[in-house]
C-alpha cells in the first residue's frame, strides 16, 4: 500500500513532468519551423552532434511536425487528467489546517488553485518560455530535440502515419495539395526587408546594405537608362585632321572615341588612344581607318546585366545604344555599367558635378540626366508616372514643350525651376520643397514665358 504522501508527491512529479515534455515538443516544434535548412547543412558541414539528426526531421518536415502536435496533444490531455487532481490533493489539507472545513468549498478553492497553477506552468514553463527560447535560438534547439524527438517519432510511427494521411485527405478537399517545403524561397521584396532589418541592428555596414541593394536593381536596369546620350557624346569625324583630333583627346580625356562620317548616324568603328601613341601630332597622311575597332551595337532595352556580359564575350569596353528604329542615341561603357552596383567611379581626369547637392536646407541642385528614382529617393519626393527615365524628361512631359530658363513647374511636394538650358534639354534644375499652401503656376502659362520661345 503506496502512503498517501507518495502517491500525492508522485503525482506531482509526473504533472511537473508532463509540463516539461509539453515545453520540449513545443520548442522542437517552433525550432524546426523557424530554422532554414541552410542552417542546418552548415552544422553538419561543421560536424556539431545531432546536426544530421536535424536535418534528418527537417527534411521531413510534415511528419516531425506531425510528432510534435502529436506529442503535444497527449502531454496536455495528460496534464489536465493528472494535474490538477495532484495539486487539489496537496492543497486540501492545507485549507482543512486553516479551518476551512466546508467540503464543498474545500474543494471549490481547491480546484481553483490547482487549476490556475496548472494553467500558469502550462503557459509558461509548457508553452511561452520554450517558444520564445526556439524562436531566438532556433539553431541551439533544434540540436538540444533532435535525438529525443526522432526517437518519439519512431516509436510512434504508426499513430503519425494515419495522422498525415488523415490530415493529407483533409487538406486535399480545400484544394492543397503535395507536402510542405521547409521554406519557401524569399520574394526580391523580403530580402530587402530583411538587409534593411539587418543593417539596423548592426549586422551589415552602410555600404554593404548599399552595395546589396543596387545589386537587386542592377538586372532591373536597362540600357538606356545609363547610358551617355547622343548629344554628350565626343566623337572624331574621319574628315577631321588628325592633329585636330589628338586636340580634341587632350580636351575631353577619353579613352575610346567612336569614330563617324559626320555625326553618329554613320559609325565606322570605334578608336582607341593607345594605338595612337607615338604617332606624329603634325602627321597629315594618318588615316584612322587603320587603327578602328570594330562597332559593337546594343539595343536600348537591353539590362545591363547583359551588357556586362556583352563587355565580356567581346572585349570590347564601349557599345552603341542603338533604339527600335535603328538610330544611334548614345554609349554605354564598362564605368556606365559599374558605377550602378558601386556608385560613381571617376578617374584623375574627371570632374563631374555630383547629380545632386544640397543649396540650403530644402533646396538642392540636381543635373537634368539625373533618373528619377534617385532623386524621389534623396529629396523623398514623388515625380510622377510619366513614361521617362531622367529629371529633364519628366519636366518636359509635364510643361508640354521645349524648356526654358526660368521655367518654375510644380511637381508632387516639390517646386522644379530650371536654371540652365543646352540643346533643348534642362541641365540643371533647382528643386525646392514645397510646404503646404503653396501656390505656384506653371512657366509655360506666363507671357513672358512664351515671348521667350517666340521668334
């Protein structure tokens, strides 16, 4: 005959008992759900004990999640079968000691103390703590449950069995079907997320977040939208003197010129200054054809991601941007390509003005070939929906005619004036930002706007 004292202090073992295993499939639940395979390969690749364990459940993942509910399900109906009854055992005397001597509320307040105790080490010890301990330390927990958790899961293989099948069936009614991937690859958007959540807790510099960044974009970008336009390109004419040409090299301070008969609707080829050198600078006779290299052409809408490749394949550093009627509208260089992963890159010889700088506090400078999505991302402004790629292009779109300094047009939360005008196309523009209740109207509706444009 088992003394009351035992029995009562046994069922209180396994009652602490249940609430713990209740607490290990919870965790090893969380764990396998929160921790990427990836992970896990890498502590097989680093030999941690029971990591194949673990990758063994993981790639199970239906079937480990089924123990787990499983042994989750038959801890808690334990619990509530054994639990309580032990603590209103152990607290019934301790009510009759203080004369409490109502059976009836004996037993009331028993029931509900060992019910709220019950409750609150179910929540705490059995569910909150190794959840939220799985979740931070997926890793470290899913190796502490491995080997328990493939145990159970053998031993209670058949039981699992008719569980999936069941829940398989039933899955299959509202219109899912196949197993369960351990995780579904991530959108383009939640890597951003996540690097952006990464780089505000520490884990990545400003640069690397930077860097990462305009990698997602580099694909996104086509041709057009880096290259140098038509109007900016320096070129030689084969009917130039070469001595002229040599000038014109020392002025600009290139490397490579595209070589033309008269403007870039005719190129013949592409020359290079490394050939050129030693060559007599009062040298009448030269004739450039010998040193040309060959014209390589890309269409505009091609990604950049191409181009490079392009460079690549041909060796070639510099390609004509050619548009869907056959007209040459720029060039694109192996820089133009780069400097949209690492930022600018500028040479001894460069001297550009920077696309975008500050005047005084909300008012900025911004250069007319400047895309429209890095400077709604500096001034944090929107431009609008027009089908264009630069700053100049959408003022255009939105005056209705060729710019004119002067011309002050309102865009969303910012007022755009343009203060420099070169071959029909705005240059450089004064962004200011607008405050509330402003009130501005368009250039082109001033008279003296539209005198300017008159002959």
């Amino acid at each position: 005959m088992i003394p009351p004292w035992l029995a009562d202090t046994l069922e209180i073992a396994v009652a602490i008992f249940l609430v713990i295993l209740n607490g290990f499939f919870v965790a090893a639940e969380f764990a396998l759900v929160k921790v990427r395979l990836t992970q896990i390969e890498k502590l097989v690749a680093d030999r941690r004990p029971f990591a194949k364990t673990a990758l063994w459940l993981a790639e199970r993942l239906d079937a480990s999640l089924s123990a787990c509910q499983l042994g989750i399900t038959m801890a808690s109906l334990a619990l509530g079968w054994v639990g309580e009854p032990a603590f209103a055992h152990l607290i019934t005397p301790v009510l009759k000691s203080l004369g409490v001597t109502s059976e009836t509320m004996v037993h009331g307040i028993a029931f509900v103390v060992a019910f709220s105790t019950i409750t609150a080490l179910h929540l705490v010890i059995g569910e909150q703590a190794p959840k939220i301990f799985a979740i931070r330390r997926p890793e470290t927990m899913i190796l502490w449950c491995a080997a328990p958790l493939k145990f159970f899961y053998f031993v209670l293989y058949p039981f699992l069995a008719v569980l999936n099948l069941t829940t398989g069936f039933l899955l299959r009614l509202v219109g899912l079907k196949g197993a369960t991937e351990h995780e579904t690859p991530h959108t383009e958007d939640e890597i951003r997320a996540l690097l952006a959540d990464a780089h505000s807790h520490g884990h990545l510099t400003r640069s690397e977040h930077r860097l990462l960044n305009a990698v997602f974009e580099f694909d996104d970008m086509i041709c057009r939208r880096v290259m140098v336009p038509r109007g900016e390109v320096d070129f030689f004419d084969i009917d130039m003197p070469f001595a002229e040409c040599l000038e014109q090299a020392k002025r600009t301070k290139h490397t490579r010129y595209p070589l033309c008969d008269g403007s870039l609707d005719k190129v013949l080829g592409v020359i290079h200054l490394k050939d050129l050198l030693g060559l007599a600078a009062d040298a009448d006779d030269i004739d450039l054809r010998r040193f040309i290299r060959p014209a390589r052409k890309v269409p505009e809408s091609m990604p950049i991601s191409r181009v490079l490749r392009h460079f690549q394949a041909t060796h070639q550093l510099l390609a004509f941007v050619v548009d869907e009627y056959g007209t040459t509208i720029g060039i694109v260089t192996l820089e133009n390509v780069l400097e949209k992963i690492v930022g600018p890159v500028e040479d001894e010889f460069d001297a550009e003005e920077p696309n975008i700088s500050e005047e005084a506090p909300g008012r900025f400078v911004v250069l007319g070939s400047t895309l429209i999505e890095e400077v709604e991302r500096a001034l944090n402004i929107e431009l609008g929906d027009e089908d264009m790629d630069t700053v100049a292009g959408v003022l255009m779109a939105r005056a209705q005619r060729m710019p004119v300094v002067g011309d002050k047009i309102r865009l969303n939360g910012s007022v755009a004036e343009i203060l420099e005008v070169q071959d029909d196309r705005a240059t450089r523009i004064q962004f200011t930002l607008e405050t509330a209740g402003d009130d501005l109207t368009l250039a082109n509706d001033s008279e003296a706007n539209q005198a300017k444009t008159s002959p």
